[in-house]
C-alpha cells in the first residue's frame, strides 16, 4: 500500500536510512528541532538500505558527490541560539 512515511535523521555526516525498495524521498524538514526524512513508499515492498549524507555550510566535502541526488536543507538551532545549515544527499 503506498503511504507517506517520515524517518529521523541524526545531524552526522553519513547514515543508513532503511526504507522500502523503489521509494521517492520527497523532502527533509525539521520538526521538533529533529531533521525529517518523508518519503511516499509502498508498505508492500521489502526495505533496503539507504545512504544518507548531510553537509554542513561551508564543511569540507571528502565524498564523491557526482552520483549524489540533493534532498533538501535544513536549519538548527541551539540553546546558545547558534545555527547549522545542513544540506541532505542520497
């Protein structure tokens, strides 16, 4: 059955995300002060494994980007009211 699903991501460079074959991931916001990952899925079909690659601004990138597909950005705030600007790939 297609639905739409979110996943929590955790603000590191590189993660495994394990989402159903064949998904679309649709965007990454914040909610909560957490990054989301949605993606419109088929509960029907068996979950594989999913790189996720977050970069800060202005971060030094030591991974081959040019097969990468860009997700989204997102931005959070601290207690000390400093921001991260993270920009989301897969």
């Amino acid at each position: 059955m297609k639905t739409i699903y979110k996943y929590e991501l955790s603000a590191q460079t590189e993660q495994i995300v394990n989402i159903p074959e064949d998904s679309e991931i649709l965007t990454v916001q914040i909610q909560g002060n957490k990054p989301m990952l949605w993606a419109l899925l088929d509960t029907d079909k068996e979950s594989i494994p999913v790189t996720i690659y977050s970069f800060d601004t202005g971060e030094d990138i030591e991974y081959d980007t040019s097969q990468l597909m860009y997700i989204g950005t997102y931005q959070l705030v601290n207690s000390h009211l400093e921001s991260m600007v993270s920009h989301v790939f897969y």
